[in-house]
C-alpha cells in the first residue's frame, strides 16, 4: 500500500487515471468512473453518478460489465481503434462535451436493455425471444449482441422481432453452415447496429431503420448452394445441433405441436456409447457429432434408444410424433453414406428455414 497526499478530489482522480498509463493496469469501468466523477460539475452531479453506476453494477450482477461497455459503444460507433476503449470513451465524450451525469445515465439506461437481452426476458423481448436465444445461447455469437442492442431500443416490437429473425439467420448460414471468416459476420453486424442508430438520429421511421440494417446484411448472407454444399462436413456441437434440429423439426410439424428448444431431446443415430449390436462402430466413429446424424426425440424414447442398435432405435422412433425422426422408419441400415445423404436432405429445408436477410 502506498499513500499518496493531495490537495483536491481532482487531484486524486488525475493521480488514478495517470497510474493506468504508467503499467498499473486498471479495467475499463474502473477508469471510466473515475473519469466520469473527475470532470462531474460538483458534488451533487458526483453522487448522482456514483447512484446511476452502483445501480448498473447492481443489474448486471457477475456478468461481464466491460463487455457490456464495449458492445455498447460498438452498437452506437462501430469498431474500435487499436487504442482502446477507455481512450475512446473519454476522446468521444470530450469531442462532443457531453456532460458525466448524462453519460452515466445513457450507460445505465442502455445497461438495462443489454441485461433484457441477456435474460432473455420475454416481457421485453416477445416473440423475439427465439431469435434472441438461438443468436445468443445457442449459435454462441456474441457479436450479435451490439445489433440486438441498437434494434431493441431503436425499433418497433415487430420490427425487432424481424431484425433478430434476420440476424440468426444469417448467423446460422454464415457461421454454422457456410463456415466463412467470423470476423466478415462481426464487421456486418456492427455496422448494422451504427447504421440503425444513426437512422434513429435521424428521427426516420423503424421501417427505414431496419432496411438500412438490412441492406448492410444482406451482402454478407451465403448463397444456398453454399449451405447445403457444406451440409455433407458439418460437425457441431450440442448446443448448435439442439437448436437446429429441433427448428427444422418445427418446419416438419404442424404450427400447433412446435418444439422448444430447451425441451428437444438431441438424439445421436449413431450412439455416443454404441454398443456391441454396432459392427461398423470404427468406421461410423468420426460422426456422432455430424448434422446428418442427429435427430430430436422425447426423453423417454431418447432413454429406452440409448445406445442400441439401429433397428431397436427404429422401434422407438416408430414412437415419436415427430416427422424428422419419423423419416428414419424408410431407412434400412445405417451408414457413412445415409449420413451424408441424409445431411444433404436436411440442408435444403434448413437452406428455407434460415434464409437469410
């Protein structure tokens, strides 16, 4: 510990922040508080940033407030300078002179957004809700996030809803199926996110704000034979393969037996554990996690298939109401080749079903 006297409050914030620059490394938060409070008017304006920051760090809970602060400003600004964040913040607020209080109170405004997002709060997010999920929870991309942030508190509830539809699916083509560079899919989503706030500033309508956001999309969005031409290699993981088959098991069904998400049972054709009644066991290996050897089905017709033969599975996918698994009644055996021909099939209905901005 090391005191150091001075003789202002000023002082002492200058004294925090010149630390920083000198190799004590201090986190974005950290800096910017201490910034906010420094250049604050008075002391009044001091304990009104103090209350707005205590009550963000009190919403965000253990989450990631940094992140926060970062998607936040790339949702208004775009990327970011090899500088830094912190740097950013404190050029753009001094630019612009906008006063410590009001920037504490965007930050904790928008915080509450961001933690909608999150949560996946249904109150806030409606039939969005899905969307949001498969972007965050289950595709796993978290350069979504800025988008979802702009269109949340620049849109309509409806038009969010198809802000969010287009956003995951692009995220499925782009990501999941077409494999190309992520950072491509970063690069559009944050310049969507700025180009929906600066049409909101602009005071234009929501529909004109997603066309802009749309428009920036779009290019980015994998053609269909890109999609399904990468179907026949598509490895994923649970989370991913949960998500879509259990969407391209919803496209199967009527409109009044959807499945959700978090209740498809993600089934394995091929077991994770086979058993003795697998001859081709060695060869079948590298795809249990392939996407042409995945179904959904109830957990306890997914418990009584376990790790059976393919013929004692298909007594307990004779069982399912699902259509998907349905469809594996009109296979005789299986092998490498009803795999990659079975991913084939699916690509061209998930090719409809996410078919991008």
């Amino acid at each position: 510990m090391v005191a150091i006297e001075v003789q202002s409050e000023d002082d002492a914030f200058s004294i925090f922040e010149t630390l920083n620059d000198r190799g004590l490394r201090l986190s974005v938060p950290d800096l910017l508080l201490n910034y906010l409070m420094r250049t604050a008017e008075n002391s009044a304006a001091r304990r009104q940033i103090r209350d707005r920051w205590d009550a963000m760090l009190e919403r965000m809970g253990r989450r990631d407030i940094d992140a926060f602060l970062r998607h936040m400003w790339l949702s208004k600004y775009g990327d970011l300078k090899a500088r830094g964040l912190f740097r950013e913040i404190k050029d753009k607020l001094t630019t612009n002179k906008v006063k410590s209080v009001d920037f504490a109170d965007e930050c904790a405004t928008e915080c509450e957004s961001y933690v909608s997002l999150l949560d996946l709060d249904e109150k806030i997010l409606g039939k969005a809700k899905r969307n949001v999920a498969g972007l965050i929870k289950y595709v796993g991309i978290a350069s979504s996030l800025p988008l979802l942030l702009s269109a949340l508190r620049c849109l309509s509830s409806s038009d969010f809803q198809k802000l969010s539809r287009l956003a995951v699916e692009l995220a499925v083509r782009h990501s999941i199926f077409a494999n190309l560079n992520p950072s491509d899919l970063e690069n559009a989503f944050y310049a969507a996110a700025r180009a929906i706030r600066e049409s909101h500033e602009k005071k234009v309508s929501s529909k004109k704000c997603l066309a802009a956001a749309r428009a920036i999309l779009h290019k980015y969005n994998p053609s269909n034979n890109q999609v399904e031409a990468a179907a026949v290699s598509l490895i994923v993981t649970r989370s991913q393969g949960q998500y879509l088959l259990s969407s391209i098991a919803n496209t199967m069904q009527s409109a009044t037996g959807e499945l959700a998400v978090d209740d498809a049972n993600l089934e394995h054709i091929f077991p994770l554990n086979p058993s003795n009644e697998w001859t081709n066991a060695a060869v079948l290996e590298p795809y249990k996690w392939h996407f042409g050897n995945l179904t959904v089905l109830s957990t306890r017709l997914n418990r009584n298939a376990a790790s059976s033969g393919f013929s004692t599975k298909q007594k307990q996918y004779a069982k399912s109401e699902i259509k998907l698994t349905q469809e594996l009644l009109k296979v005789k055996d299986w092998n490498i080749t009803e795999i990659l021909k079975r991913a084939g099939d699916l690509s061209k209905i998930a090719a409809k079903v996410w078919s991008g901005p």
